[in-house]
C-alpha cells in the first residue's frame, strides 16, 4: 500500500487551500500513492473564525475534495470544518476517492496547554475506518495521539494502520511528544501509523500569531513495531512511503499485545 503524506501550511481562505490540495494530490498520484493524506485544518487554518468557513460534507469544499481524488484516481484523507449546534464546528477528516466516502468527527478535543477547542468545536462520537485496496485503515486526528485506546480500537475493527492527520502546537517539549506518542500508538496497537502534520509556518516562510496550533512539521511513517521507517523535517514536503500490510500480522504474532490484553480488570 503506497501512501502519500502532503505536510504544507494552509491559510485562512479555503480556495487557497482547495487549489493546494489539487496540487499535492496530483504531485502524490504522480508518485504512485493509493492514498493522499493531508493534514488537520487543511480546509482553513486554525486562528480562522472556524464557523464563517465551516461546510457540510455535501457542500461546495467537500465536492471539490471529491473531484479531485476522482480526477487523479486515489483517495484523499484531508481536515475541514463541518457545521454543528450551538454556533460551533465539527473537525472533521473526509476520506474520499475511489470506493470511499467516509468521514471522522475529531473525538479527542484539545482542551490543554492553554488552548480550549471545544469552545469552537463539538466533539465527534464515532470510530471510523476506511478500506482501501482491500487494506483497512482507521482515522484519527492531532489530540487523539495522547489516547491509545482509539488506536487498539482501530486494531480490533481489524485495521492495520492508522491514518494520523495534525495541526500540532508548537512549545516547548511539544516535538518531543510528538515523536514519542506516535511511536507509541503504533507500538501499543501493533499498527501502521502515518502520521502528518502541518508544516511549521516559520519553515515556510508563513508569519502567524496567536496561541492557535498551526504545526511543527516533522511528519512520518512508524511501523507496527514502533520504528521510524520515514520523515520529513518541519519545512513543507511530500513524503512518499510503502506500508508492508503483511509485516503488521508477523509483529502481532511476536508480541502478542492485542491477544494478552485483559481488559475485563482495567474497565
């Protein structure tokens, strides 16, 4: 299964964004990618007043999205903003493409270092994988990382990856976190884990303010036995990896995480 991870920095204004989605879909098509994954917040960054942008997954953007994955023949996982009650927003990942059309409601909301999502966005309620090529794969996105249950959840719906779209907070100790929760979740549910991110703004030449999460870059592929098989740095790139679906059934058999799990004492 070869996938695509496009790390770039979206704006504020979603045809802005939309016309880089077209082009790092085409760019991952050329490179032979079955899936294109971009990352949380490609829609609109986050600092954009999120409910002026935000569209339901019938509407204008979504469609776009759609066209694209049809137009280059793979399917693409990209973060928007889908209308909810209350004046707030959903975060939303659309997977869309051939044979799939799916969508994520962000679950974990990032209410920590000093940022409250959930003033502006609802929560999501539902575990989503999609089946690509016969190969399945759940979703999840940015905060989600600090919870290894959804990935083990991911793993008993009978996924052997996990697609892993962010818009991570930059600070200090935040790189380090990163790199070590997402090695983590592969390890602890024995799954493929892609995991982009939003490049860092400064690495591209993009001036921001504000305390909004808008990226660290450091984008990358850990297997299902927690090594970094690929990476990319924090400026904007594409990075292009295989996943061995097969190596996924020979680490499980090795270290029989899933299968000793007791979870009948840890509810």
């Amino acid at each position: 299964m070869r996938i695509a991870l496009s790390q770039l920095t979206t704006g504020s204004d979603p045809e802005k964004n939309l016309r880089l989605v077209a082009e790092w879909t085409s760019r991952a098509a050329g490179a032979g990618a079955r899936i294109v994954v971009f990352p949380e917040a490609s829609m609109a960054c986050f600092g954009t007043p999120l409910a002026d942008v935000a569209e339901p997954l019938d509407g204008p953007w979504a469609d776009a999205v759609r066209d694209i994955a049809e137009a280059a023949g793979v399917v693409v996982v990209a973060g928007m903003f889908t209308p909810a009650s209350g004046g707030r927003v959903t975060n939303t990942l659309l997977a869309t493409g051939p044979g799939v059309d799916a969508a994520y409601d962000k679950i974990h909301l990032y209410d920590a270092f000093g940022y409250a999502e959930s003033q502006t966005v609802a929560a999501g309620s539902r575990i989503v994988t999609i089946d690509v090529d016969g190969v399945r794969l759940g979703l999840a996105t940015c905060y989600d990382v600090r919870f290894p249950e959804l990935f083990r959840a991911h793993a008993d719906a009978g996924a052997v990856g996990t697609l892993l779209s962010a818009s991570w907070g930059a600070g200090s100790g935040k790189l380090d976190q990163w790199e070590l929760l997402v090695r983590a979740r592969a390890l602890d549910a024995t799954v493929w884990v892609a995991a982009v991110d939003q490049a860092d703004p400064a690495a591209a030449g993009v001036v921001v303010g504000g305390t909004a999460p808008t990226g660290i870059g450091h984008s990358r592929v850990v297997g299902p036995d927690g090594t970094v098989r690929h990476r990319l740095d924090a400026e904007p790139g594409l990075l292009v990896a295989d996943l061995n679906v097969a190596e996924v059934a020979a680490v499980r058999e090795k270290t029989s995480v899933l299968a000793n799990r007791r979870p009948e004492l840890l509810r």
